[in-house]
C-alpha cells in the first residue's frame, strides 16, 4: 500500500521447515521508497515500525507447552 506521504507499507512471510518443526515468519514494516536499492532491496534498519512474527507448529513446540497442571500451578501459588 502507498501512503498518501508517499512512503509505503510492506508485509512479506517466509516459511521454514527443518527437524519435523514449521516456522512462518511475518515482517510488516514501513519504508520509504528513497530507501529502496536498484536491487529492489532494503537494509532492515531502514523499515519503520517493523514488527516480526514467529509462529511455530510441531513435534518441538508441541514438547514445550506446559501441561494442564502446571498451568494451574502456576495460577494458585502466590508468588
């Protein structure tokens, strides 16, 4: 999207598979198209308002979830 200053709104996803785990990362960001290469690319320190997304699913993040007792461990203890 273009924004009526002219600068511009990205987003773009990646998504990794490595040892049976998925991993989708999401950028969404704001550039200004003086930034842009003539590659049509752009340093990372040059996005504004960037914000990244790991979302993960899998044998690894299914292992790290904590189970229903520990959960309401944590709930009850009072530190």
């Amino acid at each position: 999207d273009v924004l009526p200053n002219g600068n511009l709104v990205i987003a773009g996803a990646r998504k990794l598979t490595f040892s049976g785990e998925t991993q989708n990362v999401v950028l969404h960001g704001l550039v200004r198209p003086s930034d842009i290469d003539s590659s049509n690319t752009i340093l990372s320190t040059n996005i504004a308002d960037a914000r990244l997304e790991f979302i993960s699913d899998g044998s690894l993040t299914a292992a790290q979830k904590r189970g229903w007792l520990s959960n309401l461990y944590e709930k009850l203890r009072p530190f």
